[in-house]
C-alpha cells in the first residue's frame, strides 16, 4: 500500500504514532491468514482525502483499529468470530464497524460502533499559538452555557487565555446521537446481543470535560439522552505510549464505561473486555463522577519545556510536571 506523505506510518518506528503499525500485525496474527479483516482497517488508515493526507480519516481508521484490538487480544479463545462492517443485524440499513461473536459466559453477539473526536485546542483557538504560549500559561474553558462559576474564574485569573472554540458538548452529542441511531430498529438476527458505542478523544484538555458534557445537573446529555438499543456508551483514550494489550489505558482509567442497561450478564461481558471501569451504572451516576461533573468551567496549565507541549490540569505540582516530562523522555509505559 502506498502511503501519501505526511503519515505517521512512514516514521516506523521512530514515533509511538507510527508504531500503531504494530497494531495491524498482531490483529492478523489473531485473526488468521484467511482473515481480510487487518488489511480493510489498514486500507481505511491510509486515510487520503482530495489527494491529500488526512489526519482526521487516519484518526478514524486507527480509533477502530486498536477498539477492536483491544477487545480481541484478551479474549482471542472466547471470540469464535468477527464480522466485519455487517449490514444486516438491524433492520435499518445501516452498517456497524464490526460485531465479535462470544463463546462465554454465553453465546452473545457484541455490536460495535465507533466514532472519533480530535480536540485539539492548538488548532481551534486563535488566541492559542504554539511560537508564543509559554509554560505555565493557564487557560480557561467554559463546558457549558450560562455557567456562573466561569466568571469568577476568569475574575480571578485575568491573564488566562480563554479558549472560546474548543467546547465540544454539541459535537459529543451529535456523535452520540448518531452511534444511537446505527442501533435503530427490530433485529433481523435473534440471539443474545449487546451493542455498545465507542467514542475515542484525541488531544482534549481532559477526559473529566466529557464527563460535564454528560452528567452535569443542569445541562448535562444524559438527562433528555434517548438511548434506544445502545446498551453501553464507552468513553476510549490513548496515552502518549502504550503497552502490547493496552493494558495501560485500562488501569489509568482511560476506557470509561456509561452501562445503561445495567445487568449482571451484561456487567460481566464488560468485565471480560476490560469495559468495566463504569460511571454510569442503569441510571447511577458514580458519586466521584457526577461531582466532578458539576464543574461548568475548568482552568488548565500549559507544559511547555524541553520539546514538549501539553495541557495538564491547573492544580499540577511542578514535581508531577517534572514526573510526566521524564515519562515523556523515558521509552517507558505508565500504569497511574
């Protein structure tokens, strides 16, 4: 395959981006010569749009690449099957990214819808400029409208730089609503199945802002959410470098899972796909969750040293800052 210039893929291995390579060769090693499966997701990451490499389709492509990947590597002796893209589990004539056919706890059909997000504040906000932020520059973002506690805030932070571009409530209920709508309809197969959606976050200011764009009080998605046959809604993001099973993410809490149907059959094929990190239980919202959910405006701080740039919380001490910049420098994978 030939790849347009620009993809990471080219830099193998000198990057983790391009090491997502890896990704593609384990999947074919679990999923068998025959399987066409590795090459279809392979093709979809070549990712070129009007001639020119896209970084969003590349984005698309690796988000459903490691979604399934991450399933399979755990459970490749409890998985008699994967279909790609089917088209014909719901009367509705829409196609999933893929189902997994599960030999236990009991026979069961996991439908599997993905969507990405790429929430790059650099490239939204024109008050945010690479060349000229500094470290320790702090920001400041509202997550939802008519929030009070967003101008006391900027009250007391003056010289904050206001990212007034970078709030994705409408964006992360589009995409929700649009996952929901690929489970619409009777059921053209009559077998056990649970559906679940993933949304995948790439550069947001935090996986804490998707939690008040959902279970804020006032305003939150949850609350007028119609969630039709979608069982599960999982929040799924990457650290800067990550482990062979992924193992990483799991336990920093990165793959965060809203259950709404909430049984324990359920309960227990989340725990077997490593889905069980739950905020949202039926219609409970875990205590430590919806509080911190009830904050309508966040401030951040800008890591700028030693050739790397983040957004890391305000309330980072500068011994945490010096800790993440070595991780970064390290070839080292983090657990918490």
């Amino acid at each position: 395959m030939s790849l347009p210039k620009e993809h990471p893929f080219l830099k193998y291995p000198r990057t983790p981006e391009s090491r997502n390579l890896e990704f593609f060769i384990l999947l074919k090693i679990m999923l068998g010569k025959e399987s066409n499966i590795p090459k279809r997701l392979l093709h979809k990451c070549n990712a070129v749009e009007d001639g020119k490499f896209s970084h969003m389709k590349y984005l698309e492509g690796i988000d459903e690449t490691l979604i399934l990947y991450y399933i399979l590597v755990v459970n490749i002796e409890n998985i008699s099957s994967v279909i790609y893209e089917p088209s014909h589990i719901w009367q509705n004539n829409k196609t999933l990214e893929y189902s997994c056919v599960f030999k236990m706890p009991t026979e069961c059909m996991v439908n599997i819808e993905v969507k990405t997000m790429r929430c790059d504040p650099f490239e939204k906000e024109t008050d945010l400029k690479i060349n000229n932020i500094k470290d320790g520059s702090i920001l400041i973002k509202k997550l939802v409208n008519d929030d009070i506690g967003y101008e006391k805030l900027l009250c007391e932070h003056q010289d904050a730089v206001e990212l007034k571009n970078s709030t994705y409530y409408s964006a992360f209920n589009r995409n929700i609503k649009k996952i929901v709508e690929k489970f619409d309809g009777e059921k053209n197969i009559q077998c056990r199945m649970i559906n679940i959606g993933f949304i995948c976050i790439h550069f947001s200011t935090s996986i804490e802002e998707f939690y008040t764009y959902m279970f804020h009080k006032e305003k939150g998605i949850y609350k007028k959410l119609q969630w039709g046959n979608l069982d599960a809604l999982v929040l799924f993001v990457l650290d800067a470098r990550n482990d062979i099973l992924l193992q990483n993410i799991y336990e920093m809490g990165y793959v965060a899972t809203m259950l709404r149907n909430d049984t324990e059959i359920n309960r227990k094929f989340m725990e077997i796909m490593r889905l069980d990190n739950f905020v949202l239980l039926g219609d409970k919202v875990v205590k430590s969750v919806y509080d911190e959910a009830q904050k309508g405006a966040k401030l951040y701080r800008i890591l700028k040293r030693d050739g790397f740039l983040n957004i890391l919380p305000y309330d980072s001490t500068e011994q945490g800052i010096e800790d993440y910049v070595n991780y970064l420098k390290s070839d080292s994978v983090r657990y918490k």
